[in-house]
C-alpha cells in the first residue's frame, strides 16, 4: 500500500545557508492492514515521514508510493484524492471549540454534502465506536484531553479512510486516557484500516508489540517486527 524508495527531505533555514535533511535514503514498505510505529526523539523524521504520505511534502529525492501511485508527481489540485483515504489524529486535537461532539465530528460530512440522515447515521456509529455516547451534546470545553482525542479519531474515522496516520495522540494524555487511545486504534486496525502511529513514548511502544521503524536524526536505523523502544 505504501513505500518508501530511498527518500530523502530537505529543508532550507533562515539560520543556515545549507539545507537540512530531515529524512535520508528512507526505504520501507508498508501492507494493506498493517500497525507500524515511528519510533523516535522529536526532530527523528517521523512527521516528515507522515507529511509525505499525506502529500502535504514532496520527497527531494527518492519515491513515496500510495496504492502505486507516485506521490511526487500528484499535482496540489488532486492532493484531496489522497487525503480522502486518509484519516488524521494529531496531539492538540485541533477541534472547533463552538461545535458540540456531534457537530464537530459532523462538519466532515457537511462539507461533502452528504444528506441529513446519511451523516447522522454514520456520526452515531463512530460515537458508538469511541465510546462517547453521553457526550454527544457536549462543547470541547467540558471534555476531559481523553474524551477530546477520542471526538478527534471518531472525525478521523467519519469518511471511512484506509490509512489512519496518528502524530503524537497521546502526547497531551495521561497514562489512563493513553491506554484508552491505542485501544481504540488497535480496534480501528482490528476492522481493517492500516495504522501508522508516531510516538516517542517508549511504554507506548513497548506495549503494544507492533512493528517498529526506529528513526534517528532522519536515518532509519531498526525496523524491527513486534519491537521495542531502543532509543
């Protein structure tokens, strides 16, 4: 579903003249179905690595490859085509602060158009799903960080998306509400979705036993099945 061909990212700072590399000769498969961890400190590549796959960076060099399409080549006006399969979490939730649980994970939905009772149904479902029921009526702020996270995979997870891409989701939790969050996404990667979570928390990874990409300073240094947090 999706590879990494020897990629290499770039960038250029106001404080250096040359370019930075935050990903460097990268190659890695990953299967229709799979749960892969990007392991790693903070600056490792491992969001560059998701930036890729969503389209919002193109490799500098190399090839990123969804579903054998070359992710290099998509032009800005079809990124929507990738990204349509895609659901993402990320650590600050981003959610809109004047919409209730219902309405926030709705206004994905609204968006595309979907007819009234189409969204409600499928809103319902994914509530169910995240275990968010009595709180279907509730603003941001009268939610715990865990009950937040869950309304942000439950959005993440209204269009159906074959690849859910989590940055960080647990960064703001405690250990409590952390337990609660891979539960649910090992239940989304139980139903048939493919899971790329980044983290840098070693119990996390520990834990949960899944293959493990280990980056460090942009190199891949361990990919390991069923691994642990070396770093």
């Amino acid at each position: 579903m999706i590879e990494f061909e020897k990629v290499c990212k770039n960038y250029c700072t106001s404080q250096s003249k040359e370019p930075k590399a935050a990903l460097k000769d990268a190659s890695f498969k990953i299967k229709d179905g799979d749960f892969v961890i990007l392991c790693g400190r903070s600056g490792a590549g491992k969001t560059t690595i998701l930036k890729m796959i969503s389209c919002e960076e193109k490799p500098t060099s190399g090839k990123v490859l969804f579903d054998k399409k070359d992710l290099g080549k998509v032009k800005k006006s079809d990124a929507y085509l990738i990204r349509h399969k895609i659901g993402f979490i990320f650590q600050d939730f981003k959610l809109l602060p004047y919409k209730t649980v219902f309405e926030n994970i709705a206004y994905a939905l609204e968006t595309c158009d979907h007819d009234e009772s189409k969204i409600k149904d499928e809103v319902d479902q994914v509530i169910e799903l995240v275990g968010l029921e009595k709180k279907r009526n509730s603003f941001p702020n009268e939610l715990s960080g865990g009950e937040q996270q869950r309304v942000s995979i439950a959005r993440a997870l209204i269009h159906r998306p074959e690849v859910i891409l989590a940055d960080e989701p647990t960064g703001n939790l405690d250990p409590y509400n952390t337990r609660d969050i891979i539960k649910i996404l090992l239940k989304i990667n139980e139903a048939g979705s493919t899971v790329i979570l980044s983290t840098h928390d070693k119990e996390v990874v520990n834990a949960l036993k899944k293959r493990v990409l280990t980056l460090q300073d942009g190199s891949i240094v361990r990919d390991e099945e069923e691994g642990v947090y070396f770093l």
